[in-house]
C-alpha cells in the first residue's frame, strides 16, 4: 500500500472529525499521522466499515445525524466533535419515602439498562452518588458479550459528586467511577453540582472553576471524551468560558413541561452547548419530591387529543416536545414496556400549534429544588 498523506486518507475513507467514538490508540495515531502507514490505514478500516454500511435514517427535524444501528436515537454534534445520542437512559432511583435517595436493593437496574439496550437506548447516565455504577457496568459488559453492542455503540455518562471537588480529586474520582463501571474511558463526565461540600454535608470553599480544571485533567488523559456540568446557571457557565480555555459540551438540567428553561437553553444554544433534560416527565405521573405541583398531568385534555392523533402516550408526546426544543431528555424506568415505549419518540412531528399549546403548560416550577443547599454560595437555582 503506497503511502499518503492525512489528507488523502480521509477523503478515500470519507472520515473527518465526525467519526463515531473511535479507538482512542489510533485515533492519535491518526491525528499525529502526516503520512498514514498501512498499519494505521488497516486499523481505521476495520474500525470504520461497519458503521460506514448501515442504513441511514434521516430524521424529519431537530436531529442531525444518522443512526448508526436500527432503533437507535439520532445523533447530535457536540461541540468538541464527539456525537451525543439524542435520547438517552436514566438510572436515578429517585427519592425514597423519607426523603434520602432511593436504595439499590436488588438488581432492577441493570436489568432496566439491559432492557434499554435491547430496545435500542445507546446513551446511558449515571452517576456516583446513584449507587447504580456497578449494575450499569454489569449490563454493559453483559450486552457487549452477547454481541448486542460493542463498547464504542455506547454512550455512557457519570458524574462528580460535590465531595471531590478539589482540582487533584477528580481524576482519582473518575477512575473510581471506571472500575465500578468495568469500562476504561467514559463518553461524558459531568461535575454533578457547582457546590463542593464534605461527605458530612458541610461546605468547603472550593470554586467550581477549580473543580472545571480538573475535569479538563480528565479528558486530556483520555479517560473522559466529552466533558460537561450539571445544574449550572448561565452565570457560572458564563464563568467557566471567561476563565478557562475549554468550554462545557454539555449542560444536564432538569427539563419538563413545568420547566422549559427557555432562557437557558438559548444562552447554550448561543455557545454550542447541548443539553440534557433529566426529569423530564416532571410532575405528569405523582412524584413524591413534588407533591403540589401544578398541572397537567396525565389525565389532561390537551395532551390527550395530541396523543390519540399520533396513537402515543402522553409520555412519548412530552418527550417529543422537548426533543423538538433541542433538548435531549433522559427518561428513567425499570418498566420494559415503558422502556421500549420512550424511546419510540423519532417517528412523528408535532405541529406548531401543538408546540404553543404545550408551550403554555411552563409555570417555571422545579420539581427538584434541593432546598438544602440555598445557603450555599454555588446554589445555582433562583439565580439567573
């Protein structure tokens, strides 16, 4: 094979900075490369002719790129060059009865993750402080041994817990999270909260700018792709691209028919920055964090009739709703049936007029303030 140049072997292979999630090895062989060797050359190809084959499918708004297996949500460009499914999993237990985090007593999760992916899920998120990194794990590895998926299918997110805010503290953190989850690299990695405080819950003064740093430690050493925050306001995002050099590709809020964040995601829409909804059915179903939470909720008219003119659930309409906002929801449930149903959201396009209906359901209302931290001077809700 004669030798050619970087330039050249793109173009034959049709591979720019748009390739799905590749071998990190060479990839910065790849990206070092001024002539591609027949070793190199070999490498890429083999990595790249499968996806390269399958069927693409062009979505009718919103999504930007093809599939790369049936089922599968498309694709979004994140601002790094990586490429984010558009709907994804959620794995949060939620709150339990007395107000803590629900337990992990069985194994639930990784039974819903592995029905998620049969069903065609490809982004998953967890995080430290869900105590469900080790079911996660055991799902991935058990779907890629049964050669449902390959590693570099999938899309895994976890996220920082406040206690390991300290600059040194997040790589050590990260690679904590990799062994629970049996993986070698995450996709995404989120700080979790702007505010550091011990695991007693007190306060420590470490600046979300510091703990950002960190997270940047994270993806130059290859251990996170992407890198991200969570629960930030535009205020200390708008901190994060004034003072560092690498900007966040991702934002994770809570987004929902209550809460449309439509300030919000137009700030990160202005600088390329995605988001993902979590809690994104709010308070549709009885939510016991929300209890007074204002309409609608399943039973609601409105919904109903665009829901029955689609033949969906008022569920996979809410979901559609906030994908045709540009936000990338992360619904949650250890149901098959609702599992496989939530993501079934790419086949149908709501009109206008049924976009302003639902437009007018957004009271501004959080269903998960976490009132305990308000004193905190990184709280980040109530403040623009």
């Amino acid at each position: 094979m004669p030798k050619r140049t970087l330039e050249e072997f793109r173009k034959d292979y049709n591979l720019s900075n748009r390739i799905l999630r590749p071998d990190p090895d060479w990839e910065a062989e790849l990206d070092r490369a001024t002539e591609v060797t027949e070793e190199i050359a070999a490498r890429v190809k083999t990595y790249t002719q499968g996806f390269r084959k399958r069927k693409k499918f062009k979505p009718d708004c919103c999504c930007q790129e093809a599939v790369t297996r049936p089922g599968v949500a498309p694709l979004v460009q994140l601002n790094d060059g990586k490429q984010i499914p558009s709907l994804g999993f959620g794995t949060w237990l939620g709150f339990s009865k007395e107000g803590g985090l629900e337990p992990v007593v069985d194994d639930k999760v990784q039974r819903a993750v592995e029905a998620a992916i049969d069903a065609g899920y490809r982004h998953i998120d967890t995080a430290a402080i869900y105590d469900t990194e080790e079911q996660v794990g055991k799902a991935i590895q058990n779907k890629i041994a049964e050669g449902v998926v390959a590693r570099e299918d999938l899309f895994i997110t976890s996220k920082l817990w406040n206690d390991r805010h300290a600059q040194k503290d997040v790589v050590p953190a990260l690679k904590e999270s990799l062994a629970k989850l049996n993986l070698t690299y995450l996709d995404l990695y989120l700080i979790h909260w702007p505010i550091a405080q011990y695991a007693n819950g007190t306060y420590y003064d470490t600046d979300y700018v510091e703990t950002w740093k960190g997270m940047i430690d994270a993806q130059v050493l290859g251990l996170a792709r992407s890198i991200g925050v969570s629960n930030f306001n535009i205020t200390q995002l708008d901190r994060l691209l004034t003072m560092t050099p690498v900007k966040p590709a991702v934002l994770q809020v809570e987004v929902n028919i209550n809460l449309q964040q439509a300030e919000l995601i137009k700030f990160c829409k202005e600088h390329d920055i995605a988001v993902v909804g979590y809690t994104p059915f709010g308070s549709l179903f009885h939510n016991r964090a929300a209890p007074d939470a204002p309409p609608p909720r399943t039973d609601n008219q409105t919904l109903l009739k665009i829901a029955d003119k689609y033949h969906k659930t008022i569920a996979q309409v809410n979901l559609r709703y906030l994908v045709e906002l540009g936000v990338i929801p992360i619904p949650k449930s250890v149901t098959p049936k609702r599992i496989n149903e939530n993501i079934e959201v790419f086949d149908f396009q709501l009109t206008q007029n049924e976009k302003d209906l639902m437009k007018a359901f957004d009271k501004n209302y959080r269903t998960i303030p976490v009132t305990m931290w308000i004193d905190s001077p990184y709280y980040p809700f109530n403040k623009k």
